[in-house]
C-alpha cells in the first residue's frame, strides 16, 4: 500500500505544495514525518488531503480536502 499526504492551495490543482509519500508502516500505520523546509510554506490558507492506494488497486480519500492553515510565528 501507499499513503500520500498533500497541501495544495486548490483541489486538484497540478504541483502541490508538498506532498509525502509512504511507503513504510510501522505496526499497520502510516506515520508522516515533515521537515522545517518542508514546511516553510507562506503564511496562508491551504487545503490538504490523505489518499491510500492499496495494492489490490482502491484508491481511497481517508481524509479531507480540509483546512489547512500556515500562520506567522513571534520568533525568527
């Protein structure tokens, strides 16, 4: 199986913004690492969503599109 987790600024919009694929499951579950480049992204609103995509060939949307929200920090 595969899960992808992807922000982009619009549905099905082509080059997201950042996406993660796994491969890799640790006792049945996906866990997803991100990175500070990663996730230095402008202060905005996004949207993201998580797909599975089995190796009997489903391809299923586990969660979202939801909200997803980069805000400003106080230290830099």
């Amino acid at each position: 199986d595969t899960v992808y987790f992807t922000v982009n600024t619009e549905v099905e919009k082509e080059n997201p913004v950042l996406q993660k694929k796994i491969t890799e499951f640790t006792d049945g579950k996906a866990i997803i690492h991100l990175t500070s480049k990663e996730t230095n992204l402008r202060i905005g609103n996004y949207l993201y969503d998580i797909e599975v995509d089995t190796a009997d060939g489903r391809v299923d949307t586990v969660v979202g599109p939801a909200k997803f929200k980069v805000v400003g920090g106080v230290k830099y």
